[in-house]
C-alpha cells in the first residue's frame, strides 16, 4: 500500500477530537475528506490495482471514510452546541434593566391649533370646508366685491402664476375667503362653515410677516343673524382655545365683502390684541353667488377670517413668526 491509510485514520481522529472550533474542524474535514486529501487522491487509483486487491482497498477506504465521518459529524455537534451557548452568555439580555428611551415626536404648533379650530367649532355646528390654495382672480377677489384697482391685486402684493393662453387668472389665494363664494354656489342656506387654511402674501418677511400663514374663514348664513351672533360665537371660540374667559370687541372696519365691517381684538394681560376681521356678508358678495331676491326676510350672514399664527403665538408666548415656518428642530422640540 503506498499510502498508510491507518495512520491517517488514527491522526485524522485525535485532530477531530482536538478541534476547538467549527471553523477547525471544517478545515480538517476538507483537510482528510476533501477532493484533494490523500484519501481522494488514493481512491482514485484503485482502480488499476488487481481485481482482489482492489476489493480489499476500496472496503477499507469506505470503512475509513465512513469513521471519519460520524466523528466529523459528533464533534461538529458538540462545537455547535459549544459555540452557541457562548453566544447566548455573551450577549445575553439583561431584562431587568430600563428600557431604552424611545424619542416621541410631536405635532407642529399649527397643526396642534388648526385641530383644535376644527373641534371647537364642529362642536358648535359648524362644517369644515377646504378650498384650492391656487385661485382665480375671480373667486380671490371679483366675487367677492374687490374692486379691480384695490392694492391687493397688485403684482407687489400677490403671487401670480403665469398666465397661459386660454387659461383663467391664477394666483395664490392671499385669504381663505375665496371658500365662501365656492361654498355658496353650490349649497343653499341655512349652513355655517369654517374654512381653515393656508394662505399667501407677496412681501418681505420679518417677525410679524410672513409669505405664507394660516387663516380659518367662518361663514354662517340664516334668517336673522347678526353681529351679536359672531360676537357669541367667537367669545365662545376664542375660550375654549385659550382655556379661559377671554373678553372681544369690535372697531369699525372696511373690507369689500362685508358691510358692516369690524376688527375683532381680544383682551390679553390688560392689552387688546387684534385677531381677526369680520362682518355682516355685503348684499354684493350674496348677488355673486345668485342668493336673494329681494323680499322681507331675506337671507342673512356674518363672516370672519381669524389669522391662526397670531393664535399660536399668543399660545406659545411665541415672539417672531418666522420660526413657525423655518423647521428648526431647537424650536419644533418644545411642543
Ligand atoms: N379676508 C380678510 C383678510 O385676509 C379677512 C376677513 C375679513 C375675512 C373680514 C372675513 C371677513 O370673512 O368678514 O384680510
């Protein structure tokens, strides 16, 4: 026998049994088993031995190899187990210990207010309504009693987008009250609707101005109703905000679409805060949307359109309305 097999089967036993590792053993197995150890090597020239001889030796190296194998097979079992339990004691989980933080996020303060606007006057019957935030000239400002040369319409004050040929004029709607003449063409009164949402101004930018903010548009339409009502309701509104009694008045105003107008100003800490602009619906704003034909009880409505930044900040002692827009994670954080 060129080969002594039986020493390589006794040496290929006591590695086995040495092995410390699955790795080790894996490299002995391809070591004494693999296509290139002796063995393979050995088995491949059986075949030119003599028909007896060869019998013998091909018995013997199934023999040898089948031994190697189970051992292969025992220790491989017992490393596995080995490996794995030291794993288990290495990374075992201490569940005594405190959990890890999990960092909650938060609302933004304006969605925080724009939901409750949307609760307090849901409770008190009112729909919530949503309009386009790109506008026509038309529902922006004609129909509701603008007049072509109010300063509003002017380039300096409005974002415009540019006109295609065919097209209506489209701006960014700079109010909310657009919705009112929407609402009204396709919904006949009695109804009371606020409309919260986002609104735009061409202008530079400083603590109290910003290109974009939110309003919340109100519009109540019935028999009889009158600015006693909208200071009712917006006392009622302004309180449940704020949590706690909260006094209004109203100066006279002008707006186009409303007649009478008023500003609504809010007592805050001994001073009067304006935080809204509101009204009876002109008769103009009511022949726009096809409504009263003249008669003794003819319909009725006041308007308001409160801005919701001034809200929040008046919440949140909050004293440059530019960091309710600029994403700043230091001042988001606190909410
Ligand atoms: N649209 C007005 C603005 O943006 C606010 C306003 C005033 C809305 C009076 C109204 C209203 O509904 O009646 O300045």
């Amino acid at each position: 026998m060129p080969i002594d097999l039986k020493k390589i089967e006794t040496e290929a036993l006591e590695n086995i049994e040495a092995a410390e590792s699955s790795d080790n053993l894996e490299s002995l197995r391809v070591k004494y088993l693999g296509r290139k150890s002796e063995i393979s090597g050995y088995l491949r020239t059986v075949k030119d031995l003599d028909a007896d001889d060869r019998a013998e030796a091909g018995e013997e190296v199934n023999r040898i190899k089948k031994n190697l194998k189970k051992a292969f097979e025992g220790k491989s079992k017992e490393l596995r187990e080995k490996e794995v339990s030291e794993k288990m004691t290495k990374e075992r989980i201490d569940i005594s210990a405190p959990g890890k933080k999990i960092k909650e996020g938060s609302l933004h303060p304006i969605t925080q207010a724009l939901r409750d606007v949307r609760r307090i006057f849901n409770s008190m019957g009112f729909y919530i309504v949503e309009g386009p935030e790109a506008e026509t000239d038309f529902y922006n400002f004609d129909a509701l009693n603008i007049p072509k040369e109010h300063p509003s319409r002017d380039l300096m004050d409005t974002f415009w987008i540019k006109k295609e040929e065919g097209m209506d004029n489209y701006l960014l709607r700079t109010h909310t009250s657009p919705m009112q003449i929407r609402f009204m063409e396709k919904h006949n009164p009695p109804f009371r609707i606020v409309v919260p949402g986002r609104v735009f101004r061409h202008e530079a930018t400083d603590a109290t101005h910003e290109i974009q903010f939110y309003q919340v548009e109100g519009l109540m339409v019935d028999k009889n109703v009158s600015l006693a009502h909208l200071k009712g309701v917006l006392t009622h509104f302004l309180s449940e905000f704020f949590k706690k009694d909260v006094e209004i008045k109203f100066h006279q105003s002008h707006f186009p679409f409303t007649e009478p107008s008023v500003e609504v100003f809010m007592k805050l800490k001994g001073k009067w805060i304006e935080i809204a602009g509101a009204g009876m619906v002109h008769p103009n704003v009511f022949k726009a949307v096809k409504y009263n034909p003249p008669g003794p009880d003819d319909w009725q409505g006041f308007a308001f359109g409160i801005g919701v930044d001034r809200l929040v900040m008046i919440r949140h002692n909050i004293d440059d309305v530019r960091l309710l827009y600029g994403g700043d994670l230091r001042f988001l954080e606190q909410f």
